[in-house]
C-alpha cells in the first residue's frame, strides 16, 4: 500500500515513470539503512493506516502525504537535526517535482513540528503529529516492541546512560496535558499512552 499510494500521489505531478521509481527507491533505501529499527517503512505503514481514517478531516491530504513518506528519511541518532534535515530533502524533492510552493511550506512545517510535537495552529500538523505518536497508545505488547527497538536504535549508548536520556523523554509526554492534540485520536489513544508510559517510567526506575 505504501509504494501504490506514493506513486499515485506523483501520478498527479508528473508523467515522468523513471523519476517515481527513483524517488520511490531513495525512501526504500533511507527507510532500511543499518541501525533502523522502529524507524522504517513499518512505521511508514502504521502511520497511513491511521492517517487514512481521518483523510475526509486533512485540509491538505497531498502536504500530509509528503510528510509521511520523508519527516524520518534522515534519522541519524547521532545527530540532533534530522527534522531540519528531512524537511531540506522534502523540499528538493517537491522542488524537483515543481509542487506548488504551498504545499511544499505546509510539508516542511508539519516535518518541523515533529521535533517538538506542541500543539500547532495547523490542524493538519496536529493530526500527523498525532499519527506519529500513535505507537504510544497502542496495547501493551505493542508498546513494549516499540520501546526495544527504539532501544536497539540507540544501542550504541550504554544503559545508564540511555535509562537517563529515556525517562526524560518518557517524563515530557506525561507531563503534557494531552498528548494527542486532536479529539479523534485523544478519544482513542490518550489514556492507553499514560499507562504504557507510566509502566515504561516504573520500568526505567527499577533498572
């Protein structure tokens, strides 16, 4: 599903069939580099599957799709401007695909708004926002996955030092009012994420 809706998405800027298959295989590649784990077309599937249920309330499903397909393609745990990174290589991209600049603006600022995930004045941005958190909301069992591969992506730090950098990230969620900024996944996903990241937290303290 994820490669028939990015190239029916291009079918509507170009005719150009070598240049889709090209930009299709340059997020193949990204999205299966060493290292990745959570990170990957996984997550990429996860993310339309929620995305799609709430299509009829997206002002610009095109933006929003861009957005899936390229806010992780630099994820780097190394580095701490993949976000910045991403929206660079969306923007040559749709440059090069001659999108309207509209749409290219809306993109990278819903990439942007992935490194903090606050609450946007753009409902579009909030609704991706709160399929890229959707992980957290899930059961138990999915969850706990989640949180071992993230672990694996960060692996080259050792665990005290990880542990730390973890309950930091834990403690900011639960310390946000709502995580999910939009009714439709708040309903949905909202009480679910405080267990899980209260059970995670518990976890990282026994440690």
């Amino acid at each position: 599903m994820l490669k028939i809706t990015f190239l029916s998405l291009l079918d509507r800027y170009t005719t150009d069939e070598v240049l889709k298959n090209q930009l299709w295989a340059e997020i193949e590649t990204h999205y299966a580099e060493q290292g990745r784990h959570y990170h990957t077309l996984l997550h990429l599937e996860a993310l339309l599957t929620h995305l799609n249920a709430v299509e009829s309330n997206i002002a610009c499903w095109d933006s929003i799709l861009f957005c899936l397909y390229y806010h992780d393609m630099i994820y780097d745990v190394n580095r701490s401007d993949n976000e910045e990174k991403s929206a660079e290589l969306a923007t040559q991209r749709m440059t090069q695909l001659k999108i309207s600049n509209e749409i290219i603006q809306l993109c990278r600022s819903h990439i942007l708004a992935t490194k903090s995930h606050q609450r946007s004045t753009n409902q579009d941005t909030n609704y991706f926002l709160d399929a890229d958190l959707s992980i957290l909301g899930q059961a138990w069992d999915v969850y706990s996955q989640y949180t071992a591969q993230i672990r694996q992506e960060y692996a080259i730090y050792p665990e005290k030092i990880y542990s730390a950098g973890r309950k930091k990230v834990v403690q900011h969620f639960l310390e946000m009012q709502r995580i999910y900024k939009t009714d439709y996944f708040y309903d949905r996903l909202e009480a679910q994420a405080k267990c899980n990241l209260q059970q995670e937290l518990h976890l990282l303290n026994t440690l």
